[in-house]
C-alpha cells in the first residue's frame, strides 16, 4: 500500500529523556493512483510514528536513505556513515512509520500491524565531544515523509538527549544551497556563525550553524 501524505499531524507531547521511546501520530490518505488490494480511496489512516535507538540492522536502510537525501559528493559512503555511527559519544535515533490499527474493509480477518513492523522514514546521528559541544553529523528523512515533522522530533530529541548530557550548545554544518535544511534549522533557533569553504568533496561550501542549548527554547 502507498502512503502519502495528508495533514501535519504532532498531536501528542513527546517525551524528551534519554533511552526512551517516543511516539506521535500523523494522518496519510492512501495514494490513489496506485490501488492496490486493501486501497480503499479516500481513506484517512491514522498512522504512528516512533522514534527509537539505533540497531545494527537498521545499518543499509539508513544509508539508502542518505543516499536518496543528498546528492554525490555529499551523501555518505557506507564507511563514513559506519564510521559516525560507530564514533565514540554519538548516538543514532531512528523514526518508523507504521499504520496502526488499519484493518482492510477486504480482508477484516488481517490483523493490524504492529507498531514496530513499520518502515524507517528517517534517521539522525549526533555526537558530543568531552568539551560540551554537540554535533548534528546528519538528519535525514525520506522526501515522501517531509513536512511531517519528523525531522522536528528527531532533532527534539536529539537536542535533549545532548542537554542531558551537558552540552551547552550544538553546532551543524549544512550545503550553502541546501534551502530546505536552512528554513529547518532556522525554525529550530540555529543561527549562522561561518562559512566552510569547500568543506563537501564536491568542493561546495557549508554553513555552520549553532544552537545554545542552555538560552534557547524549542520550536515545534
Ligand atoms: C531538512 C529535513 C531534515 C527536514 O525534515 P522534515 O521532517 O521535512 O522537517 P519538519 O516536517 O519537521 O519541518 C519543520 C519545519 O521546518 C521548515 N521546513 C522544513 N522543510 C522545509 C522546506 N522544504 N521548505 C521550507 N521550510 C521547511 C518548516 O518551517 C517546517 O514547518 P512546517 O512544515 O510547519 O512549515 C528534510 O527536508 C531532509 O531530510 N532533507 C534532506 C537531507 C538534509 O538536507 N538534511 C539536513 C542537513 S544535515
């Protein structure tokens, strides 16, 4: 079944300490160009989205996704991103998507999905250094899973997960011509403080941007 977007969801408060579960809903309507079997058109599923740690088999998942997010020369070989991944003082959360509840009008003997059967629609990995200082090395969501909020509830939670663990600010570096991330780090407080010339292997410069963690309150 295709999914696809239809309303911004964020409906429920999402708790923010470490090594927790986290959970909030969105609603999708199903694509109606592709009907398949349990296509009922028009239907509204409400669907869940959680976040999770990181497992070892989540691995070439999120890279295909990194792959699909960024373009050569700045997406992630395999062996960087293990390599981020497996640093010393990082952590990875995972988003999943999972259609809850829905039984189809068809087949009503289908039992509904468990929450944790969904699909991986996007990942961050973070990293603190013994000086207080938080990185964002990635946050990446798939394109049909944008403007969901997803990215807002990773880096959420990323962001007190590095509060948690006395960072006093974070810092990011993202691609001069990436408008999207910069509207979303905008809305996230993150302000400008360099450019890195030629920081991506295809020679395009970044913008490092920080965020005080200790002054700043978050947006939704
Ligand atoms: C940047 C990215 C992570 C945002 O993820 P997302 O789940 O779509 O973001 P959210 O739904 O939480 O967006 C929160 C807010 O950010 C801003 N925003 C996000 N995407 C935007 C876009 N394409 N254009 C303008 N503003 C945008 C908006 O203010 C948005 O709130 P709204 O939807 O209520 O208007 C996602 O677009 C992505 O994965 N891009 C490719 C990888 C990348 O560039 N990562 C960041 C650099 S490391």
């Amino acid at each position: 079944m295709s999914l696809t977007l239809l309303l911004h969801p964020l409906d429920g408060p999402v708790d923010g300490r470490p090594g927790c579960g986290h959970s909030f809903r969105g609603r999708f309507k199903e694509d109606l160009s592709s009907p398949g079997p349990c296509a009922t058109p028009s239907t509204i599923h409400s669907v869940l989205l959680t976040l999770r740690e990181y497992r070892q088999t989540d691995f070439e998942t999120l890279w295909r996704i990194d792959q699909q997010c960024f373009e050569p020369g700045i997406a992630y070989s395999q062996r960087e991103l293990m390599a981020y991944v497996r640093l010393r003082g990082s952590f990875t959360l995972v988003s999943m998507l999972a259609t809850e509840g829905i039984q189809s009008a068809q087949h009503p003997e289908t039992p509904p999905q468990a929450a944790d059967e969904g699909k991986i629609v996007g990942f961050l990995v973070a990293h603190t250094n013994r000086s207080g200082l938080g990185h964002i090395i990635t946050v990446d969501v798939l394109p049909q899973a944008r403007r969901l909020g997803v990215g807002s509830k990773l880096l959420q939670v990323a962001e007190d997960r590095l509060q948690a663990m006395n960072c006093r600010s974070v810092v990011l570096e993202t691609a001069v011509n990436n408008a999207p991330a910069l509207a979303f780090y905008k809305r996230h407080q993150y302000l400008v403080v360099r450019t890195a010339p030629g920081y991506y292997a295809n020679g395009l410069d970044a913008l490092v941007l920080e965020k005080d963690l200790l002054s700043t309150s978050r947006a939704g």
